[in-house]
C-alpha cells in the first residue's frame, strides 16, 4: 500500500513537473516575439540618435531568394525543356543530382561563376539530367535570363524601392550570379531601381567574402557602416555583410517586406 501511494505521488509530481515546464515554455516564447520587438525599437533608437531620422545612407539587397524568386520550379524547367533533347529522368532525379553537384567543390577555379559562368553550369545542367547536348544547355541558359523564368518576390517593391531613393537612400543589388544578371533585370524592368550592382562574376569575389559588400559600398559611395544588406541566407548574407562591417537583417525573418525595410530605416512609403 504504501509503495503504491509513494508511486501514485511520484507519477502526480512528475505530471505536475511536466505542466509546469509547458507553462513555462509556452510563457518564454509568448514572451520572446514582445522582447525582440523592444530589441528591435531599442535599436532603431540608438541609430536614430546617431545618424537622424533615417537610420542608413544605403540599402544592399539580395537577388535570388530576396528581390527576385523562380516562377518555376527548376527540375520541372529542366525536363520540360530537355524532353525533346532526349532528358528522361524525373523531376525528382534532376533535383537530387542537381543538389549534389551545386553542393560539391567546384575544382576549376575558387569560384563558380566566372564571366558568363558557362563551365559551371554546363557541369551543373549535364550532371543534373545526363544530357551534355549544347542546344539543351544554351536554350536552358538563355531561358534563365528571361522574365519567363523569374519573377519579382515582393509586389509593392518599385513603390518602396522609388520612395527610398527619394529620401536619399542609395540602392544596391549585391548578388552571387553570373553576367546574366544585368540583362534579367532589365527584362524584369527594375535595372533603373539601382545606383549599383555588385555581382560575383564581375568583383571576383562571393558571398559571404566582405569584398563583394566592400565593392557595393564603393560604388555607392558610402561607408559599410552606414548601410543595410537584407538577403535570405543567414551565412552568405548576414555574416558576410557584418563581416564587412555592414548592418543586415535576414530576410523573411528580420524583414519580411520592403516596406517593412523601409520603415525601419526610416522612411515612410
């Protein structure tokens, strides 16, 4: 009897231990968003007292991932188009062999996209699919330069992007990419948004490497410090624009908007 009422008392006091760490959780990540919204206003305070009303002289952005988002998916894009060049792995196969080749070490130079970064991704689309046919590789090159293939992530970013500049912010794209971003960004018609563009293929140097931030600050014209670099890989752009000595918020995470960028720097749109 007594062993069992010992029993009985342990199983209520390990429920009740179990309530209290739920409770306890569930009050810590209740309280968790409120303190990182102080955090944040504490922060955007502490700018304000330093540099005015608006908090950066310029704001960095992150191409894919960020500005600019695949409008399909791309194994579906590589066998739809390599199905007449004879590509007859599915989409699923073409996803898995494109990750490990992407993931693995690109031996022929320290980086992947050189100039036009053909080599790559030539190796990249015949790995992927089995198919080293140069028709499928150019017309599948081509297509990503297009407005077909991409489209802009946030809809209200022209009027956010006009409004900054107007303010005086200066604008960057700061992007691991090869030549072809140029050309896509005017076929998205938003090349005249920005004062600069710093792409891997051309500054010899990827994020998260500060050099490519260093470059955007430079030919802004501004100071690392004084700007904002929002992208949405926490490694290649968080890290390396600190590492540069640049602010940055991650994307979808800090900031999940331009206007929402905007309004922390400090301008109304």
């Amino acid at each position: 009897m007594a062993s069992r009422i010992l029993r009985s008392k342990s199983s209520s006091l390990a429920v009740c231990n179990k309530l209290w760490r739920f409770s306890y959780s569930s009050v810590a990540v209740a309280a968790a968003k409120p303190a990182e919204n102080v955090a944040l206003k504490d922060y955007a305070d502490y700018r304000r007292s330093l540099y005015g009303q608006i908090t950066h002289k310029a704001f960095l952005v992150d191409a894919v991932g960020t500005l600019v988002l695949l409008s399909q998916p791309m194994a579906e894009i590589y066998r739809k188009i390599g199905e007449k060049y004879g590509v007859n792995y599915s989409e699923d196969e073409i996803l898995n062999r494109y990750r490990r080749a992407y993931g693995q070490p690109w031996g022929k130079s320290r980086l992947r996209y050189v100039n036009d970064g053909r080599p790559f991704w030539q190796y990249i689309v015949s790995y992927s699919t089995g198919c080293s046919d140069s028709q499928y590789f150019e017309e599948l090159y081509s297509y990503y330069m297009t407005d077909k293939a991409w489209h802009l992530c946030d809809p209200d970013a022209e009027e956010v992007f006009k409004a900054l500049r107007k303010s005086g912010v200066k604008l960057a794209v700061v992007s691991n990419f090869d030549t072809r971003l140029r050309p896509l960004l005017r076929a998205l018609k938003c090349d005249n948004w920005f004062d600069a563009v710093a792409v891997s293929a051309e500054v010899a140097a990827e994020k998260p490497n500060p050099t490519i931030f260093l470059k955007a600050c430079e030919l802004l014209g501004v100071k690392p410090e004084d700007a904002v670099h929002v992208g949405d890989d926490r490694r290649n752009d968080i890290w390396g624009a600190r590492d540069a000595g640049c602010d940055a918020w991650l994307w979808g995470s800090d900031v999940h908007s331009f206007k929402e960028v905007a309004e922390r720097i400090g301008v109304q749109v």
